[in-house]
C-alpha cells in the first residue's frame, strides 16, 4: 500500500477505539435501536426497503447498520481492520444483518463483484483519497443499471478555512484552489479533543473536480444540494440550531452538500 495511506490506515485504526468510546458517534443509542444517521441523507436517500446498499468507507459500521435497520440489504467496505472488525462485532450484537469487507477502496473492484441499487458514501470520506477520478470511476461501477450513487459530505469551503480552538471567525487557512496534499501532524482526535491521532495525509477536492469525477463516468448527475446547516460543530463558534444542526452564525456559506447520480 502507498505509504501515504498507509500512515492514513495506521491513524483510522487509532480513531476507530477513540469513536466507539465517545458520546459523538452515539455507539450505546445504536445499541439501544437508535438510527444514527443524519436527516439529510434520510431525506434524500429515501425508502431503501429491500435494495441492496454499498457503503464505501463505512467506519465501524453504524451508518451501513442504520440502513440495514430500515430495511436495506446492506454491505459495508473500509479499509480499517479495526473498524470493520468492530463492525462485525456489533452486528452479531445487535443481530443487525450486514457484510462487512475489509478492503481499501482503491482495491474493492478485486474483492466485491457486484452492483448494487444504491451506492452511499457520506461525511469525511473524500479527503482521504488521493486519486478523485478513480474513487468515482470505482463508485460508479458498483451502481446497478437504473440504481443511483449518494454522497453527503463537507463542503470544502469548510475544509479551507481554520477550526483550530479558540478560532472566533471564518479565517481562510488555504485558498479554494489548493489542490495538493496536506500532511496533519499529529493532534487531537475530531471527535475526543483528549485523544492524540498520529500523522496523517488529507486532499482537498474543489465541488467542481467532484461533479466533473462524476459526470466523466456516465452516471447523470440529477442533482447538487449545498447546506448551511452543519451535522457537527466544525468551528468552535457555530451553535446548534433548534433543528439539532450546527451554524455558523448568519449562514454565511454552505458547510455541506450532497449529490445523486443515477445510471441510465
Ligand atoms: C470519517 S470516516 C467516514 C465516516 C462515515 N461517514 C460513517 O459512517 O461513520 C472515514 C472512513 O474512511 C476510511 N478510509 C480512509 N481511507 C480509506 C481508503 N483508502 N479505503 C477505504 N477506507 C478508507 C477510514 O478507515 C474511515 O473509516
């Protein structure tokens, strides 16, 4: 594996023992029947009773078993063993049925030889990937004839700006058109600020290169949606809203945006 992903692999197995304990990825209301997903997706996704869902990048399973849970045939696909591992666990828990594969997503097409009605990714997935053309290339050929592919992800006009502590207002920390990697030194977990994550690599990918990754698949783009409102606080100074979601005060841009694509 590229030695990149290999520090991101090594950092994602460390993250993995970090979410499970923390109150954010909401493991215990899982376990007590809750869905844990968000309402966007589940308003844009819709009805999934009976479909056969690909979760690409799926984390130790909680959102793959959330579908599951309202009635998808559901497979999950990550490349930490740790999360998958704790995946499998919890669904032999919960008596949730899933697959869960344990692959890099690059490599997935030389592990899983299907298609599915809906292919799902959501909210931190696409930083981790250094190659967009060929993510969507592998999205799309997972997608049936007639089925459709789903993403709901930060924005990056979020992902240039500073989130640091301590951070009162929108600062840009890099410009919109900053295309090459950036190596995080190590630092506080996301989700437990107590918890030291080790060096990791991330790329940043313009909405454009994202669409156009898309389109030059053959999949028909049938939407973009961008939203103010964000799932977690991402900035020290966004509230959360009476609707659960997060803001930045005013709504000033998007912090979110979601796109379906559906194959002819
Ligand atoms: C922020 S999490 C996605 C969370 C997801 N929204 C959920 O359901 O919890 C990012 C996931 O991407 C996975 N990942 C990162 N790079 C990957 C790669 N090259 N192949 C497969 N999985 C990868 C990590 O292991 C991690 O589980």
């Amino acid at each position: 594996m590229d030695e990149r992903l290999k520090a991101n692999l090594d950092a994602w197995n460390l993250m993995t023992g970090y979410h499970a304990a923390s109150p954010e990825y909401r493991l215990a209301e899982f376990k007590a029947g809750e869905n844990v997903l968000k309402p966007i997706e589940l308003r844009e996704v819709g009805d999934v009773r009976g479909k056969s869902l690909l979760h690409m990048q799926c984390h130790f399973g909680l959102d793959t078993m959330s579908w599951a849970r309202m009635g998808a045939n559901v497979t999950g696909v990550d490349f930490s063993d740790e999360a998958i591992a704790l995946a499998r666990s919890i669904s032999a828990e919960c008596k949730i049925p899933a697959r869960f594969l344990h692959s890099n997503i690059y490599d997935a097409p030389n592990v899983l030889h299907e298609q599915f009605d809906i292919v799902f990714t959501s909210y931190g997935a696409l930083c981790w990937l250094p190659d967009i053309n060929r993510w969507a290339e592998i999205a799309a050929s997972f997608v049936k004839p007639g089925g459709f592919f789903y993403i709901a992800e930060f924005h990056p006009l979020i992902l240039m700006s500073d989130n640091r502590r301590g951070m009162t207002k929108l600062e840009n920390e890099i410009s919109y058109f900053h295309t090459a990697m950036r190596v995080d030194p190590p630092g506080p977990d996301y989700s437990d600020h107590t918890k030291i994550v080790s060096e990791s690599h991330e790329w940043m990918y313009r909405l454009g290169d994202i669409v156009s990754a898309l389109a030059a698949t053959g999949l028909r783009i049938e939407y973009l949606h961008e939203f103010a409102e964000c799932i977690y606080q991402h900035f020290p100074f966004m509230k959360q809203g009476s609707d659960g979601m997060w803001h930045i005060e005013g709504d000033p841009i998007p912090t979110i945006f979601s796109i379906k694509a559906t194959k002819p």
